[in-house]
C-alpha cells in the first residue's frame, strides 16, 4: 500500500492530500500564512473575513469559532471543508500508521 498521509508533503499531490492538519488541538493550513508558513484555520478565515466584510472577528477559541462560520457563503463553506478534511486526514493517518 502506498502511503497517502504525511507531515513533510513534497510535491503538489502530496500537498493536496495533506495541506490540512491538526496541532495542538487546532486545523492547521499548511503554506497559507506569510511567506508560505502553517497558519492555523481560524486565523485564516479571520483575515479573509475582515478582507471581504471589513470587520474584525475578535478574539474567539477555535472551539466556539465554527459558530461564526454558518453564513453558507463562500468562506464558511471553506472552513467546513477544511474542518472535515483534517478529520479525514487524521483518521486516515492513523490507520496507515
């Protein structure tokens, strides 16, 4: 069996299939902060948030922060996905381990 999951991706297929993870009990965006860094979901949505709606999002726990993503547009779909992914992704991790 080829393994999918990964923690050091190299290459745009093993980028894809592992740009979402979890740390310190958080989703994780691996490349999407500044200068290509991990930046967590939350702040994420946050600064494309206060992009699109020119408001901030003050300081919230990632735990309650998904009730602020149920608008069904475009972001809040975003973050779901990325929410549900990182699951997949951990399940998976954790039986090919």
């Amino acid at each position: 069996m080829i393994r999918i999951t990964t923690n050091e991706p190299e290459g745009m297929s093993e980028n894809m299939r592992n740009m979402v993870f979890a740390k310190d009990n958080e989703v994780y965006l691996r490349g999407f902060g500044d200068n290509d860094k991990d930046i967590s979901l939350v702040d994420y949505c946050k600064a494309r948030y206060e992009k699109l709606y020119g408001c901030k999002i003050g300081n919230i726990s990632a735990e309650d922060f998904g009730e602020y993503m149920d608008d069904g547009d475009l972001l809040s779909n975003f973050y779901w996905a990325c929410v549900g992914f990182c699951d997949v992704r951990h399940a998976l991790m954790a039986y090919e381990n």
